[in-house]
C-alpha cells in the first residue's frame, strides 16, 4: 500500500463517519478491557459500530464491544473507542493504530488511552490505578512503518512522548480526588499469551512497572500526529511469577469492574480539566 492508498482509505473512514454523526471531537478516549462502560457516562449523540466503517479494523475480543461514541462531556465534544483492536488479532500493525489516524483526520489534540495491565512491579496490586509516564515497546513492530502521509512526521519524537503536564494533571486530580494513582512504565508485548515468570522478571530488570498487549501503536500514531497524549493503566493482576495463581480474561474483566466507579470518576473529571486547557 502506497501512500494515496492510505489516505484513500483513511477519507473513505471520514467520509462515512462525518456522515454519521455532526460532533467534531477535540478530546478522544480509548477504553480497554473492563473499562468499556464510561462511554454510557456521557451525552451519546451518535454510536457507529466499527464493522460498519470501510476499512475499519473489527474488535473480536471479550470486553470491547466495537462502537466508535460520540457525544459530549459538559459541552466539551468527545470520541470514544469502545473496544480497540489488537494485534494479537491478526490485525496488521498499520490496522491497530488507524483509529487514531482516523482521530487525527477529525480534528482531535488530546488522546486518553486507557488498557488492563499486569502489575510487574512489586509495590503494585490488583485495582491500582497506574499513570503512565513511557513505553518499553516490545512488540517489534510499529504501525509507522509503510506510506507515510504529508501530516505525520516521518521520524517523530518520542520526548515527552506521554506529556508531561497531562501527566501532572492526571496525578493532582487523584490527589484532589483522593484516588491513590501509581506512576510508572509500561512494557507491551505481541500476547495473546501472558508472560512467563522469567520474561517478567526481564521486565523488572528493564524497567517496566505493568505490562500490558495494547496501546503503543496507538500512541505511535498520535506522537506522529501531533497529538497529546494521558495514559492509565487498570492493574488487574499480577504478573506470573508474582501471583501464585493462575492469569485468565476473565480475572482482568472482574477487576476492572470493580474498579470501573473509581476509575470513571477519575477519567471524567480529567477530561474536564483538559477541556479547561483549550
């Protein structure tokens, strides 16, 4: 695929979005596994489901429904990816990061994503919220490989990459809030498999604090776009070799359920203070 491909794709995406729906989102979210449910928080205007769009990849995970949402916060205009797609899936790595391509397409500046993570680092436990402040990218791959169209930068950088005044936001919310938040690295591998207890202790050793098999290519993608981005890790568990008990979809879907009130209340006022950036 060449670079008129691409964008062919990514205006046939918009075209049929913008058909969809008239709100014109400056903040976007994506929501992990478990963490879904605050799409249905906000003022829906219009909810698309993925397999509908041209060239949009599909989300086949338990957890993540498929809808892209947009709506509003208080006024302030949203887009919301209720269930992304992985690359354990099958996708290609370009298909994992075109919702964010297709964000950028839109207008948005400011991207929140959110996932499930594994807690690596001791101090951790189930139900921690955790800011992430880097990325340990693992998956070998990355989704700006291939056409690069005239927005993206080319080599983009990765300083600051998790800005750092959005990480000074999120932190002082949870301190405002008295929701007691981690801070700390992310490492993300391919999955579809956890890891073992050796690979996690090569995750200590590399400074990772939770891992994770979503979101780099993502934020890849913003980075190149220009826009900023928050992230916030749901710890679900911990990792092999630190719990004694076997991992599962499932356990990661209980925690984040019952950590969703806290978490929503976290994310909204958030969004709010971003909005009050503008």
């Amino acid at each position: 695929m060449d670079e008129k491909a691409l964008q062919k794709k990514l205006d046939e995406s918009i075209d049929y979005i913008r058909k969809q729906t008239a709100v014109q989102p400056e903040i976007a979210l994506i929501l992990g596994s478990g963490l879904g449910d605050f799409a249905e928080t906000i003022d829906i205007e219009d909810k698309i489901p993925t397999a509908e769009i041209p060239h949009f990849p599909r989300s086949t995970v338990e957890g993540h429904k498929g809808y892209l949402v947009f709506g509003y916060l208080e006024k302030l205009p949203l887009m919301i990816v209720q269930g992304r797609t992985h690359y354990y899936e099958g996708h290609s790595i370009q298909d994992v990061g075109f919702v964010v391509r297709v964000m950028a397409e839109l207008g948005v500046k400011v991207l929140l994503v959110t996932n499930a993570a594994g807690g690596v680092n001791p101090r951790f436990r189930p139900g921690d919220l955790m800011i992430i402040v880097d990325h340990i990218n693992f998956l070998f791959n990355n989704p700006l490989i291939g056409p690069s169209i005239p927005e993206e930068a080319r080599w983009p950088d990765m300083y600051n990459c998790y800005d750092e005044s959005l990480v000074d936001l999120v932190e002082q919310t949870g301190i405002d809030l008295k929701i007691p938040l981690r801070k700390g690295v992310l490492f993300v591998s391919s999955g579809p498999s956890y890891e073992t207890a050796s690979e996690v202790r090569m995750v200590q050793r590399l400074g990772g604090d939770a891992v994770s098999m979503s979101t780099v290519p993502e934020v890849l993608i913003a980075r190149a776009r220009g826009i900023r981005v928050a992230g916030i890790s749901c710890i679900t568990n911990l990792a092999t070799g630190i719990s004694s008990q076997p991992l599962s979809h499932k356990e990661v879907t209980e925690i984040a359920n019952q950590v969703k009130d806290k978490f929503q209340k976290l994310v909204h006022e958030v969004i709010l203070r971003i909005g009050k950036q503008r």
